[in-house]
C-alpha cells in the first residue's frame, strides 16, 4: 500500500452534516451527524483534485475524462480514503486524533464528569439463558447494581493508546463532546420554484454544527476570586488520511452539505499501531470498525461463515462475541450521476462506527494483520468499488487480554 498523506479539515464555518432521516412534519428538525461518514472527505478533496487539474467536471462526470489517480465515477482509481475521524489541532501544529467510545466501553457519570470506565467481556450465556444471538458468547458488564451509562465522551490519544493495549482507558483520558462543538439550530424557509419567493407553511429547522475554535470557553474553574472561564487552546476538525493519490495540502474544501468552506493542513498525527506482532502470539484479537461498516450479511464481517469462521486474505479466525449498536443507514448524493445532474445514492445498511467483534482461535502473521488493516474489509474483488474508494469498512485491531 502506499505512504498515506494525512490532512487536517478546520472547518471555517458550521456545518450542515446531514444524515439520513427525513424531516418536514411539524415540529421536526433536519439532524446533524457528527462525525459524518468518510464519503463526506472523499467528495470534497476529490472535487478539490479535480478542479486543481483543470479537469473538465462533466465531462468527468460522464465517464468521458480519467484522471490519474481517480479514475472515473463508474471505476475509481487508485485514491482511497483511509482514515476519517475528529481531530483537534494545537497552536504549534501537533494533530490529535479523537475516537468515539468502542461499543465494548461503558462510561459512568458523577457531578456531570466521567468518573468509571468499564468494559465488557465476553462470557458464555448460563444454562438455560436464551438469547437471539447466533454467537456462542455474549458481551456482558460484571457490576454489583445496576447504573446508567453517561454519553457524549470521546478518547483522547491518550485513551486510544490504552484501549488498543488491552487496558481500560481512565475518565481522564475522555473529553466531552460540549468541548469540542455544539449544535447551533437555524431557521429556513422553502422558496416557491415558479415565483421564487417564500413558500407558505414551509418554515423548517436543521442543526448546524459550530466547532470549537481557540478562544472559545468550553467550560468553568473554581479560582480565589470565584469561577474563571476555561479557553480552548485548540481547533476542532477532522482529519483525514488518503492513500494512492496526493491530496491538496494547502487551500480550501467545500464541506458538508451547503458547501461550507474548511481549511486544508498538512498533518503528521501520531500513528497509533496496535502491536500485531503480540497479537499474532496471542492469537485472538478485538476488531473495532472505525467508521460504518456496509457489509452484505448485515452486521456479520465479511468473509464468516455459518459457523462463525472467520477468513478474509490470510487472516482467520473464528467469530465468538460482537456488540454492534443499532444499524444505520448509509446513503449520500452522487454529484457525478445522469451526467453531472445528481441523484441520491443507494441507501445501505451498516454496522455503525464502535462495532466489536471478538476473535478467537486467529492465525495470521503480524504482516497479514497489517496488510488486511491497511485493505479494509473488503475481497480480492471489492463488493462495492466507490464505498471503497470513499473510506468505507476501515477497522482497527486491538488486544483482547
């Protein structure tokens, strides 16, 4: 695979990071989906790239023109998205990555802070405990009485690095979502198409996302002359990692919906790698989906059997727990389609972005469990060419001790 270039998006403006849930009934709102899905960078750096080289866009659109690195529409190239998460970006350029809660984490509150991680561990059902689970174990939390998990946390790198090790993040190495951006609702109205003016009873709402810039207060401290406004020393954006392609380093993106303007930096984060040469030696594994993942049995890995084998490239194992949340819905507008007139893309179900799977019995070397990383979780023959292109079906691998 070759070298990823990594970029940081600083979203110059809010956002409009539309899902997939329709809206218009009374009292109603259009939700944002923060993070977006990884589609959201493919289209505004491909669109970027393509305009750089002067290519002509319905032409490309048609299938007519091929870029180097692209391709066309109907047969992408060589680019890949390969990394698409929150980031934040400190005044002396360093890039930290920020990772929602694996599904396999359970976050306890006390005075509005997190004060325990937790996390779950697969254990057989007892004899007599029925489930609608085709695995012989299920994710289970231990706990002496019964408690509300908090939301709204993310790991820090710090946390990250733990999590991959096999450890327990701490409630430190957890930040809230309040500091890193808040929903802003706006108000718009529906025009009339024939008289292009405001269209009676067409008043709707949407969530516009504003991230946190430097500067901003992001929460209180307690000081000799009362409480002191805490500043964020950092900006809130995404970062991205492309493989296959050089994307633009400098300049700026159209983001979202609305095409809202994002700056482009070069970024070097700090790759966190789990250590797959002890996993190898220990020979089992958690497999986490960084982002949504869209796979053709529903919420089952590619490349399971009916027995719950697990085998993908010259990775095997065998499948023994999963936590998956509720499926999503992946979908999108395809800028390219009928000509450069658009359409709506075909709605997929997903397993979301935290999915653990649990495996057992794995025999793969380190360099098999790198290379089936670095591909995604894809065949020989991807299913789907464009959701691959787009950073679909990426994972990480981390130790199950």
């Amino acid at each position: 695979m070759s070298a990823i270039e990594y970029r940081f998006l600083e979203p110059l403006d809010v956002l409009f990071l539309r899902g997939n849930k329709l809206f218009g009934d009374p009292g109603s709102y259009g939700e944002s989906l923060v993070p977006p899905w990884p589609s959201v960078a493919a289209g505004a750096l491909r669109s970027r790239m393509l305009a750089d080289d002067g290519v002509d866009l319905p032409a490309f659109a048609a299938g007519r023109v091929t870029h180097p690195t692209l391709g066309t529409p109907e047969n992408p190239g060589a680019f890949r998205v390969t990394t698409f998460q929150m980031a934040r970006r400190f005044a002396d350029g360093r890039v930290e990555a920020l990772v929602a809660p694996p599904a396999d984490l359970v976050i306890s509150e006390m005075d509005g802070k997190a004060a325990l991680v937790r996390a779950l561990k697969p254990s057989a059902p007892a004899a007599g405990v029925l489930s609608s689970s085709p695995l012989p174990n299920l994710p289970v939390l231990a706990e002496a009485e019964r408690g509300k998990s908090a939301s709204g946390y993310w790991l820090t790198e710090a946390g990250w690095q733990q999590y991959l090790a096999g450890k327990t993040p701490l409630p430190v190495e957890l930040i809230k979502s309040i500091e890193l951006w808040r929903i802003d609702p706006r108000v718009g109205v529906g025009l009339d198409a024939t008289t292009r003016r405001a269209a009676d009873g067409r008043l709707f709402s949407v969530q516009a996302v504003a991230m946190i810039k430097r500067g901003h207060r992001i929460g209180t401290k307690k000081g000799n002359a009362g409480e002191k406004p805490i500043l964020a020393d950092y900006e809130v954006g995404f970062l991205a990692g492309v493989a296959g392609a050089m994307p633009p380093a400098s300049g700026m993106v159209r983001l979202g919906g609305d095409g809202r303007a994002a700056a482009i930096h070069s970024a070097a984060p700090n790759a966190t790698e789990p250590d797959y040469a002890a996993i190898s030696l220990a020979k089992r594994c958690r497999l986490v989906l960084a982002v949504p993942g869209i796979f053709p049995e529903g919420w089952q890995l590619p490349g399971t059997d009916a027995a719950g084998r697990f085998h993908l490239g010259e990775v095997s194992g065998r499948l023994v727990c999963a936590a998956v949340p509720r499926a999503e819905v992946v979908s999108g507008w395809d800028l390219a389609a009928l000509n450069g007139k658009g359409q709506p893309k075909s709605a997929r179900r997903a397993a979301p972005a935290g999915s653990v799977y649990w495996l057992d019995e794995l025999d793969a070397t380190p360099e098999a469990l790198r290379k089936l990383a670095e591909t995604g979780l894809w065949g020989e023959v991807a299913e789907d060419a464009q959701r691959q292109a787009e950073g679909f079906n990426r994972f990480c691998l981390a130790a199950w001790i």
